[in-house]
C-alpha cells in the first residue's frame, strides 16, 4: 500500500512538474523574443524556483554567487537537475553538450534560456564554443560550466577539462569555483536519489527523483579568482581540488 501511495504521489508531481514545463516552453517560445534580458532571466528564476518546490527539493546556499558579470562559475555535476537548481539560484548561461540541443522540450528551454551548446567529438568546434565564450564574457554575461564534462555519482569530483577554462584567461575575468551535492532533508546524508550517472536513462532518473522526498541541494559558492599568471591546465586542476575541499568542509 505504501509503495501504491508513493507511486501515486510522485505521479502527481510529474503532473504538476509537466505543467510547469510546458508553462516555460510557452513563455520561451511566446513572451521572450519581445522581452528584455532582466525579465528573462527573473522570469527563468521563478521557473526553475517552481520547478524545485514541485520537487521537493530545497535549497541552501552557502557563500555569494555572482550577480553581475563578466563571470565564470565552475561547479562539478551530478544530475540534470544542477542546472535547475542553479538557475534558481542566479541567472547564468549554460555551456551544455550539443545533444542537449536537440532534446525535446528541454532543448528549446535551454535555447531560451541563453545556452551555449559545445561539440566534444570535434576539436575545432569546441575552439568556436570556446570564442562564443569569450564573447559573452566581454558582454558581461555570467556563465556556468561542468568541467567534468559528465555526471559522476556525487562521491567523487572527476578530472576537468581545461579548454572551458580559457575563456576566463583570454578575459581576465573572475571564476567562481561552486561546490554541489544533493542530501537527504531529514537525515542530511547524501542522496543517491537525485543523481544521473552511467547508463541510466533520463526517465528512470527524473522518475527516481520524483519519488523521493525531503530533497535538498547544498550549493557552496567560493571565492571569485583570476588566473593570475595560470595557465588552463593547472587553473583547473587547482579549480578542482578546491572544489573538492569546499564539499567536505
């Protein structure tokens, strides 16, 4: 009976989650060609804000994320839903995966709300990723990267990958190394409910997520930095290594 009930509930959320999506896809597609950037952007913070209430999925943020740009934040990555929690926290532009492009739904919201889409298999399109980057930097945009280049299950920080690294050094601008992990709201250890790892599908993990409960994102904000004579290989490494202390602290 108690897994009937659990199966209901999460039924209506997914309800409830679909209509919100549906309801941003409207505003993308409807209301963003003819409105300003400040009210897109409040606009994609209520968004995934309602996103995460239907969740159950609480926020605590620890330290100052960047309101204005130029800006660079690097976080590690654990699931799909780390973009959603930190676009609930400050509006920032993604770099993402080309794939992610082309998913229905979530591609047109992610078009809408101002990501970058890199191509990891060509050498030479990474390079352009890395120029739009530089640009939007230069524009005073904030923007978010995942270095790790994939979802790892949370337990671990994987190695960076320096080439998204390189805008910030072409820029002098400052990079916020963010440290995420998801834990469980009553006994604060970490979740493994809310995570997107190996080859899992996207809708088994946001069906897992769904079920679960008393959800919450711990999201650490550090100190700004330049490279300060750095290159992007150890920019990164020390990036990562930071990182990796701020979730244990």
């Amino acid at each position: 009976m108690s897994t009937r009930r659990d199966c209901l509930a999460a039924s209506w959320r997914a309800f409830l989650v679909c209509a919100t999506v549906l309801h941003g896809l409207a505003q993308v597609v409807l209301l963003f060609p003819r409105l300003p950037k400040s009210q897109r952007d409040r606009r994609i913070q209520i968004w995934a804000r309602t996103v995460l209430k239907r969740l159950d999925v609480q926020v605590t943020v620890v330290g100052t994320p960047a309101r204005v740009g130029p800006a660079l934040l690097v976080s590690n990555h654990i699931s799909w839903l780390d973009v959603v929690v930190l676009h609930a926290i400050c509006h920032c532009r993604f770099v993402s995966k080309a794939d992610v492009e082309h998913w229905p739904l979530i591609g047109t919201l992610a078009v809408g709300g101002g990501s970058l889409f890199v191509e990891r298999a060509s050498r030479r399109a990474a390079m352009r990723t890395v120029h739009r980057m530089t640009d939007a930097l230069r524009n005073s945009d904030i923007l978010a990267v995942f270095p790790e280049g994939t979802t790892s299950n949370g337990a671990s920080v994987l190695p960076f990958n320096p080439s998204l690294i390189q805008a910030a050094i072409w820029t002098d601008a400052p990079v916020q190394p963010v440290a995420l992990r998801f834990v469980d709201g009553r006994s604060e250890a970490a979740s493994a409910d809310i995570r997107y790892i190996g080859d899992e599908s996207l809708v088994g993990s946001i069906w897992r997520t769904l079920r679960a409960r008393n959800q919450r994102a711990v999201v650490l904000f550090g100190p700004p930095q330049r490279a300060n004579g750095r290159d992007r290989r150890v920019w990164a490494r020390d990036l990562r290594g930071e990182i990796v202390e701020m979730r244990h602290a």
